[in-house]
C-alpha cells in the first residue's frame, strides 16, 4: 500500500472515498476544495491522476476490501465512508465493512443495479443509483416542457 501526502491534513472526522473514477475523483476534489478532510483510496495508482493539482488530502493505493488497507486508512476516525467503484458487490462490501466493522456514522454507496437498493437500505447503509436519479430527472425535465407547451 502507497500513500500519496498532498497536503499534510488532521485524520479526524475526514471522509473516505473509495474509487478514484470519475464519480469518485470529483467528489473528492470538491470536498478538498470546500476545506473537508479526505483520503481516497483506489486499487490503481494510475487512476489518481483525475484529481486535480489543489487537492488537498490523501491517496492510498490499495484494495480497499480488504480489513487491513481500511485500518491502515484509520478508517475508525472517519466520519463518512463513500463506496464509488464500478462494481456493486465491491461497493456493498465496503459499505459493509464500514457500517458493520468499524461503525463509520455515514455510508453511501453507489450501486448500477437498483434493485439491490433494499438490500442496501436493510443495513442501513444510503445509495445512490445513477440509473434511478436519471429516470428521475428525465421524468422532470418532461414534465416541465409539457408545462411550457413543448411537444414530447
């Protein structure tokens, strides 16, 4: 495991990402760039290169299902854990992981397939679901061209 320091930061109460794609490496850098704590954790080095030159927390190169990358990561001194992978079942792990093992207050995990949500929802872990939030707003942006007399 590799830590990438970018800018030396306190370790309490920071907010763990993991998946460093694009969903993952923009949030992280608008939340270094609001001044919030954050440690992205992703299992290809390569992909930090999404973030931006002013982010200011930490990278760690690693697997984060596995126990030991998320301990190393003092995991238990984080306020919020954020699963952004591509894959669902690394994203329920981790959540799991989080909520379960280490009791991290706020979990949030993307997954593509919504009918794992109750799933999810059963442990009380958040989601979001790019396909449902999409529905939804294609739904709205429908709706207000019906109101504004465009033809659908």
């Amino acid at each position: 495991m590799v830590f990438y320091d970018f800018k030396k930061r306190e370790n309490n109460g920071y907010t763990i990402i993991v998946g460093c794609g694009r969903l993952g490496a923009n949030l992280a850098n608008a939340l270094s760039d609001g001044g919030e704590k954050v440690l992205i954790i992703d299992i290809s080095g390569d992909s930090f290169r999404k973030l931006s030159p002013s982010f200011g927390g930490l990278a760690v190169v690693g697997d984060a299902a596995e126990i030991h990358v998320l301990s190393d990561a003092e995991i238990k001194k984080a306020s919020a854990v954020v699963a952004v992978t591509n894959n669902d079942n690394i994203n329920i792990l981790v959540a799991q992981i989080a909520k379960e093992l280490f009791n991290v207050a706020h979990v949030i995990a993307r997954l593509y397939d919504p009918e794992r949500e109750c799933v999810y929802h059963e442990l009380g872990i958040d989601t979001i679901c790019p396909a449902v939030l999409s529905a939804k707003e294609i739904d709205k942006i429908l709706k207000i061209q019906e109101k504004e007399g465009y033809a659908v």
